[in-house]
DNA sequence: CCTATAATGATAATGGTTATCGTTATTGAA
DNA sequence: TTCAATAACGATAACCATTATCATTATAGG
C-alpha cells in the first residue's frame, strides 16, 4: 500500500475516533491487491486464519461505514466489497451472469462525461440528487465464453 | 394487466411446463402496479394473508427462473423483483441512500443511444459479451431531501 | 373418471451477517 | 511511568431473509 493511501486512510479513520490496526490494514490490503470487490468469505480464504472472520465483518461494516469502503450487491445474498472511488478513481462493473465475477472497469474521459449528461438529465427530471453512479453492464466474462 | 401481457407470460411459462396460477398472477399483478422492485416481504404486506410468504417466495423463485421477474440487489440482504425488460420495456434505476427506496426511470432514446455505446467500448475491450446493461445512480430522493 | 404431475402451504433448515460479551490493546492524562 | 477510559478483538450465539422439505390439494390430459 503507498505511504499516501495509507495516510488518507489513517486520517479519515481518525476523524471517526478510530484507529487504523493491522486487522483492517489486511483487509484494505487484500482489496487493494483483488481487480473486483471482495466478500466476507473470499477475503478469509485470502487472509488466512490470522483474521478471523468475525473480525473481517467487523471491519468492513466499521471501514464501509468511515466511506473508506463501498458495498457492492450484484450476487444473491453476498455483499463484496471495495475501496471507495474517492481512493482509487471512478469505475464501473462488469458482472458476469454465469460465474458471479465482478470486474472493475474504468471508462474513458468522453465516455464518462456522456454518462454523466444523462445522470444529471434523469435525476432533475425526477427531483433525484445523484451522488453517485455506476454503469453495470451484465453478460459472460472472458472466462465463461 | 392486459391482455396481451397475460398471454405473454401464460404462454412464456408453458414453454416449462409451467402454469399462470392466481398465487403467480397476483405476484405479476402488485409488481405491474408498483413504481419500482419490491421484495418478497413487501409484496406479502400488500397482498395480505392471501398468499402466504413461503408461496410468494416460491413465486418469485419460479418467475425469475422463467425469465418473466427480475431481481435487483440494491439493498443489503434484501432481493427485490420486477417485472422483466421484454415485457415491459428498458429502464434504469435511481436508489436513494437514504430510505433504500428503487424507483425505476426512463431515458430518451437519444440518451439511451449514448449509453448503449459506452457499453459496447468497454465491454469490447475486455472481451465481455453484454446481455443487459443498468445505469444506478445512487442519491437522495425527492421524499429523503 | 383416473392418473400423473404441478402447485400449494405450513414448517424446518440453511447460511450470510450481526450482536453480545468478556478480554486485550492502545491512547491520553496525571 | 502509571492509571483510567475507550477502542479493538475473538469466540460464540442470535438474527433474519431465503430455501428446502413434505404432505396435501388442484389441474390437465388420456
């Protein structure tokens, strides 16, 4: 993890009273080294017995709520989980219909401002103050073709 | 519900040797009626003792499997259905942080045009093959603000 | 009318997630 | 450094949406 990220972190913990301690540094560092979100389960295989999984549930409620984590729902009763965009930059999500996968995707500058025309034009029109967005786009990973 | 939606479901469902019961028609019927998904528990609160929740969620169930219903994972621990896209047309979703609300909306064709060629690029260029997409715009809505 | 099969409904079981609680670690003040 | 006060931890129990079970009922076709 860079000296700037873990600082950030550090300082947005801080502001909750919290500390930023080795068991919530692994969990940020397992995220970090995944290309898509992460669940309860998948970070404790990666992680091993040194994080217990009741500490991990913990962890990713105290970071998602501290808006240094962001919950990701695509599969059915299974919440993954990533580092927020204000850490690592706007993305996108390519969920895969067949095998549950969840890529993430970054989308050009022109493409991106397109995409926010069309967030700003529907949320006025229905009275909807947008604070964020994300395009999913579902069909079968490289994978699973 | 009209009628011609009625036979597109009855006949959709004998294609697995299914039947369009009362218990799935009043299912199909309150989800017609709603503005946006909802779940099994919500569904069983307008339908009332009617249709007892293990059946509604056998339903739903059956109904997704059959490509007629839809499910959508915004809110953690919490499926909520809608009507498919071929039956009732292309849509996107604004979900308020606030009150976990779904409100489905509709963008202009133009608009739609846009988003169908951001989807193309990038899912090219990861060798994804998109079935749908689904813009979420995530924010307050006009009751939360 | 009869039989095979679909559908139902009450209930039990499942599984991801959360809450509890006693213990341990860390911070800030004296 | 020592002493609270508070945050964090870890094992376990509880929770709750969802799914499976199974005996019963309804429906369609022969």
């Amino acid at each position: 993890m860079t000296p700037n990220l873990d600082s950030q972190i550090t300082e947005r913990l801080a502001l909750d009273g919290l500390r930023f301690t080795r068991g919530r540094r692994e969990v940020v560092e397992a995220l970090l080294a995944s290309d898509g979100p992460m669940s309860a389960n998948e970070l404790s295989d990666v992680l091993g017995d040194g994080v217990p999984l009741s500490s991990i549930y913990r962890s990713l409620a105290i970071l998602t709520d501290a808006h240094i984590l962001t919950v990701h729902l695509a599969t059915k009763g299974l919440a993954r989980y990533e580092l927020s965009e204000w850490l690592v930059g706007h993305h996108h999500h390519l969920v895969c219909t067949e095998c549950g996968s969840v890529e993430d995707i970054h989308v050009s500058a022109s493409h991106e401002e397109r995409l926010r025309e069309v967030v700003d034009a529907v949320a006025s029109v229905a009275s909807f103050i947008p604070s964020s967005h994300a395009l999913e786009i579902d069909g079968r990973c490289a994978q699973c073709q």
